[in-house]
C-alpha cells in the first residue's frame, strides 16, 4: 500500500513509496511496546491532517526513523474508521469513527501508568514524529489503548481531533498548576497565533467565559479573523498594535496562550503576563533564533508577581476525549465555525508534493489529506 515518508537528517526528502498492507497481528511498535494479545485494532485511514511539525520533519529539523529503518511515514494527525479489531477489544467495534492518540510509553514511571505524554525520559516515541511510522498511509494498526472514538455527529472535524487535545490539555495543565492559589478566576486571555491551534485555543476559551483577544500578524478582514470574531473574541494585527500596546489599552491578560511558532514572541510575552498569570507555551520553534531580552526585569516581575510558565506538547487518550468534547461544545455555541479552519484538502497520497507545497503556503490555514471516503 501507499506511504508518505522522510529519510530522517536528509532535507527536503519526502517521498510516496510503499509499505507492507497490515495485519491486526501486527506490531507497528516492537522496539518500544507490544499490543496485548487481542487488543489490536485495524483503521481504514480517512483523513490526515499536516502542520507545520510535518514541514520541519521534511526540513530535517528533528525526526528519527525507527530503529533499523531508514524512513519514516509522516502524518500525527488521524481520522479514520475501525476495519476489525481483536477479540479482547470492547471499546470500539467495526464501522466506528476513531483518532489515534501519537505517543507511546517508553520505561519511565509516568510511560508505565498511561501519562507517556509526559514521559520523564530523554527519548520519546511518537507517531509520524519520533521513531514511530505515522498515519499517512491507508491503513494502520494500533492498540485500542490509544484509539479513540469520534462520535458520528463530529465526523466532519474529526481531522481536528490531535489539535484539539494539545490545546485542552494545555489549558486544564494551566488551571490544574493554578490551584496553588487557591483562588484562581482568570477573565482576560490572549491568544497568540491564529492558525488552527490558536484558532481552537480560542473558542476553547471563549467557552470557558473569558474574554479573549487573538492576535496574528495580518490585519483582517478575512477567514481568520472571521474566525476569532465567531466564536465572540477579538481580533488584533500586531502590525496595527502590539502585545503591550494592547496590554495597556485592555489590561494585562491573565492567561496567555502561545501558538505562533516564533521564539522572540514566546519570550516577549513574558513582558506583559498579569500579576499571578499563567503562560501557557506550545509551540516547538525548531532551528535557531536567539532573542534578547531584558531579563533581570523579567526574572524581577515574575518572581514577585507570582506567575507561572506551563509548557505543554503531546496528549494522553484523555486529552483526546477532552478535545472532542470540546469540539462538540463549540458545535453547539458557534455552529459551523470550527469546520470553517478546514481549508485546505489535498486529494489522495500521490499529491504529497501539493499538500508540501501548500505547508509553505501562509495563506493555508489547514491543510488535509483525504484518502478514503
């Protein structure tokens, strides 16, 4: 059958090729974690979602093949539809929308009591990422351990499943951290970055009452700004007014969430985090980039205001079943918008160079992959 791949450390390498057709005797991860006997599940691949994590891979940024391989399938963004599964598996049956968690547990402590997402360890596996094969491709196998099922009325963002649970990860990760307060009642944010994970940050928060502002670059109108003014936040270009402009004109925010992909931007805004805020990062901003700023103001600020940075990446099944539960949330309060971030399909694996292609393209705001009705 079909594959997108890489050879890792080789830029600009991706490639279609072919790779064995499972089995749900299989085991796609034999150096890291063996499926229990009957708990194997066989998915029909539908959709797969790419970002710009796929785009850095090609780039050689990071990425390992694994272990006595040269390639690695790409694609952590799954949707798909149960084929078979094992005799032992009660959580899903036959003909059942499914996501696919990406991480799997290597040794430490936390792999062992089902949070590999925040392994301990140095070396971590993670599908289509790190010294696992990805999903895209047309069919996959896995552990019923990490498929999750997509209810039938959320099919059509069900692509939006792995984004989703990064961003309702990191925002409990926030509120559970913040419990050291005791009392805790954010009620401004800003969201930095207006692709999808901002984009989902937003109506995720806009859901929990606050108000919130999302700034990109581009002055709108347009679909991202449309976006966030849907879901009843704010729209702000930081070429017509900058993060602390905006802090002074509405106040200091006391949750912020990062998701541009920039380093200078993580760090500056450090500078404008309320009293007692959290900081959430989720960017992975791969190369090099140093960035200066002032920082025995900020290690003064932060010591003496109390606030928090929260990095977050990954997610468990939980995390996947909060996101789509959240999806479905915004489906009721915002109807239609979220399916509105889907911009792009790609027709099919053999177009792997216009889904690469559109991954340069900053005007792309999701781009997908349909493989299969």
């Amino acid at each position: 059958m079909k594959a997108v791949a890489v050879l890792p450390g080789t830029p600009n390498s991706v490639h279609l090729r072919d790779v064995p057709v499972p089995k749900l005797t299989d085991q796609p991860h034999p150096h890291v974690c063996l499926i229990p006997e009957g708990r194997a599940v066989l998915v029909k691949v539908l959709q797969i979602g790419v970002d710009a994590t796929d785009r850095e891979i090609n780039e050689a940024l990071y990425g390992n093949a694994p272990p006595g391989g040269k390639h690695l399938v790409i694609g952590h963004e799954s949707f798909g539809q149960v084929l078979e599964v094992g005799n032992k598996v009660t959580e899903v049956v036959p003909g059942d929308y499914v996501s696919c968690t990406v991480r799997r547990p290597g040794g430490s402590l936390f792999d062992k009591i089902g949070r590999n997402d925040i392994t301990s360890e140095e070396v971590y596996y993670e599908r289509g990422i790190n010294l696992c094969h990805g999903y895209l491709t047309e069919t996959f196998v896995d552990d019923a351990e990490y498929i999750v099922k997509v209810p039938q009325n959320l099919k059509h963002l069900g692509v939006l499943s792995e984004p989703a649970s990064v961003c309702a990860k990191a925002i409990e990760q926030a509120y559970l951290a913040q419990q050291r307060l005791q009392v805790w009642n954010p009620k401004r944010a800003f969201v930095l970055g207006a692709g999808q994970i901002g984009l989902l940050a937003t109506m995720m928060l806009k859901l929990r009452g606050l108000e919130v502002h999302t700034l990109a670059t581009k002055p709108g109108p347009h679909r991202k700004s449309e976006i966030v003014e849907a879901y009843g936040a704010t729209y702000v270009s930081t070429r017509q007014k900058s993060m602390g402009e905006l802090a002074k004109e509405v106040g200091k925010p006391d949750i912020i969430f990062e998701a541009t992909g920039n380093a200078e931007v993580c760090f500056r805004s450090m500078e404008i985090l309320a009293l007692n805020g959290a900081l959430i990062w989720t960017s992975i901003t791969g190369g090099k980039q140093e960035v200066t700023v002032d920082a025995a103001k900020i290690n003064l600020e932060w010591v003496l205001g109390n606030k928090l940075l929260v990095s977050s990446v990954n997610g468990n099944r939980r995390h996947f079943e909060l996101g789509l539960q959240a999806l479905s949330h915004g489906e009721h309060t915002y109807p239609g918008v979220t399916e509105r971030i889907l911009t792009n399909p790609v027709e099919g694996l053999d177009n792997y160079k216009d889904m690469m292609q559109l991954l340069e393209d900053k005007e792309a705001l999701k781009v997908f992959v349909n493989i299969a009705r």
